[in-house]
C-alpha cells in the first residue's frame, strides 16, 4: 500500500487578492466552488494515481498565516461530494498552514477553532521564518487535539529561510512529527498554484537545483528517520511511480530502505497518528471498565431479644466447632503425626536454639585449650 499525503486542490476563487491590501499576502476567499473543468482534471490526475498504485490520498487545502474563523472555508467537503466512489482507494483531508512572520503572534490552531479543524485527518504547517520552526518543532508536535503530523519545507526557495538545527529535528520526530519531501521540485514540474501564490514555491531550472540542495540538507540532519515523501503535483505529466520516487531518494544519499520506508512505512505510523489526534493526549485505545470478580459477602448481624449476636441464613457445621481453638493459627503437618500448635511448636524451637549455643561454647572452649596446651608443647 503506498501514500500521497499531497494532492493540491484549489477552488475556482478561492484564493483572491483586494485592492486595498495589494502589498499584503492574498487571503482565502469564501467561495468553495469547482467548475466542471477543474472536476474533470481532478478525475484524470485519480485515475492516473490509481493506475500507478496509490491506495491512499489526501486532499491537500492550503491556507495563509493563520485559520480565521470569519473567513475559513473548508473547500474539500463540496469537492468530495463531487467525485465518483472508488473502491479500495481512501480519501484523507489535509489542511496545511503557511506560516509567516504574521503568524508568530498565533496562527489559529487554538482551543476556540478546534470545530474548524476537526474535519481535516492531517494537519501540516510550512514554516518560512525561523520562529515558526521552532514553533512547529518544539510545541504543536506534541499529542494534542491540535498536535501538526507534517512539517513542510519550502525546498525550492533559492535558500532554506531558517536554520535545521539537529535539537529542534530530533525533538519533533521523538514527539511523532515527520518532515515532507514533495517530488514535485525535483523534476521541475506544476506544483501547487497556491503555494507560488503565497510565495514559498519557485519553479524552472533555479527550482530544481535549490530543491537538491535543501533535500540533501534535510536527509544529513534527520539520518533518513522522520521523512516522507509526497507528490506535490499539480498536473498528470509530472506523477512518478513509487519505485521511481524511492529511486530519486536514493540520489540523496538516503539507504534503499529508508527510501521505501518514505512512502509505505512513515505514511502509515503517521495516519495512525493522526486518527489518535482526537482522544486524550493521543491514546489509541479506548478505556475499557473491568468489573472485578463477585466476592463473598458476609451477612449482616441482627441483635436478638436476649442480647446475643446471631448471623441469617448461617449453618454452623459440627466440624467446624470440634476445630481446635485458634485453627488459623494451626501448622500443617504430615499424615499420621499429632498436630502441635505455634505456642507448641515455638517453645521446643527455643529450647533446641539454647541447646545448640550450649554445644558451640563447648566446642569453643575445647579447641582454645588444646591451642593453649599445643604453645606449652612448642615452649
């Protein structure tokens, strides 16, 4: 079974631009529409996936700098209303959040918006600065309602924006985080239209070459742990099948093994993740009530007319009150041989322990006189 966590999507207007911010970066409109034409190319980019043998995808919904409340549109519900079943292939929902200097204030994934990012099973972040990072790294990895699953890299930016410091990568990957790969740089081709819109995406020769540099960078300070590798692709031309991508891994000088593990292994620990986002600090199981087994229950004592205690419903048999006094206390012993009580048998260990002192003193007095007798002989 292999994995495509990236499949752009982006809806006729959904990403528009005002005059009066023209100096700002565009924000997400509320339109959610798809025309015929994009469901169409929706449809032959699915059916291309399938034929190369992708069992899983998820739907990628990109928003910039922060999820807003008053303008958040959750684009993938209409469009999975509109696509054809396909049995055997499952659909995931992804959200990924570009983050940029606005977004070191906040950048939404807040206890007040967790209905708006619950629908999503996989949540991404793209940070362009080096507070985001850190922020990605060290505090939204950890298991939480809001927890992010994938840290995207801007890899085809002519340098990487911030700084892959092996504390903060090994500190997201042992909180479950994984680091993204998109082929889509590697060979130059149509990545996601919004990306380029928000300016974290280049494309051409000078992308190419800057995506081999940064994924070279980020396979040195993961050692190859902690990444998976995702199409990115926005037209049917530039899909690879996934030995062909576990091939161009190996150009990063990433083991076969790791190669094969980007698209089968650290896909499926990572939606297993995901599912688990929505309990208790990440607990996969559900809490189950064990019941304890039926214990005997005592009656309860009534007092009686004359003043004496008797118990309900209680038949005392004749064995029990032939018992000795104090049976709880009585020593076991084998077939044949008079039972002896504690007192008994704690009496005669006393008087064995005196006797064998007595014998010791002895034996000691003995051999210092034939020592002192034997340095008399010497003499």
């Amino acid at each position: 079974m292999h994995f495509d966590l990236n499949f752009p999507v982006t809806a006729s207007g959904s990403i528009s631009q005002s005059k009066k911010n023209k100096n700002k970066q565009p924000q997400q409109s509320s339109s959610t529409a798809f025309t015929p034409a994009q469901i169409k190319g929706i449809e032959a980019r699915l059916d291309l996936l399938e034929h190369l043998g992708y069992a899983v995808i998820a739907f990628n919904q990109s928003v910039n700098k922060k999820i807003d409340p008053k303008t958040h549109v959750n684009i993938l519900d209409e469009l999975f209303k509109q696509l054809k079943a396909r049995p055997g292939t499952v659909f995931l929902k992804r959200l990924t959040i570009v983050l940029d200097n606005d977004s070191e204030k906040g950048f939404g994934l807040t206890n007040a918006n967790v209905s708006l990012v619950e629908p999503y099973d996989v949540i991404a972040l793209l940070p362009t600065t080096s507070a985001t990072f850190s922020l990605a790294c060290l505090t939204h990895s950890l298991p939480s309602p809001l927890t992010a699953h994938i840290i995207a890299l801007p890899l085809t930016l002519p340098r990487l924006p911030f700084q892959l410091k092996h504390t903060l990568v090994r500190t997201a990957i042992k909180n479950g985080a994984v680091f993204e790969i998109n082929y889509a740089g590697a060979i130059g081709g149509e990545s996601d239209a919004s990306l380029s819109t928000f300016g974290v995406s280049d494309t051409g020769v000078s992308g190419k070459r800057n995506w081999w540099a940064a994924a070279r960078e980020v396979v040195r300070v993961t050692k190859g742990k902690g990444i998976v590798v995702s199409g990115g692709v926005a037209s049917e031309a530039d899909y690879r099948g996934p030995k062909d991508i576990a091939n161009l891994l190996t150009l990063l000088d990433l083991a076969q093994n790791l190669a094969h593990d980007a698209s089968v292994a650290v896909p499926k620990s990572l939606i297993l993740r995901a599912q688990a986002r929505k309990t208790y600090r990440a607990v996969l199981s559900e809490p189950r009530l064990v019941v304890p087994k039926a214990t005997q229950v005592v009656p309860p004592t009534q007092q009686t007319g004359d003043g004496e205690n008797t118990r309900d419903n209680v038949n005392i048999s004749q064995t029990s009150s032939q018992s000795s006094p104090n049976p709880a206390l009585t020593l076991s012993q084998p077939a044949g041989s008079k039972k002896r009580t504690c007192d008994e048998v704690g009496l005669q260990s006393t008087t064995n322990g005196h006797v064998k002192k007595k014998i010791r003193e002895a034996a000691n007095a003995e051999g210092e006189s034939r020592r002192k007798k034997k340095k008399g002989g010497n003499r």
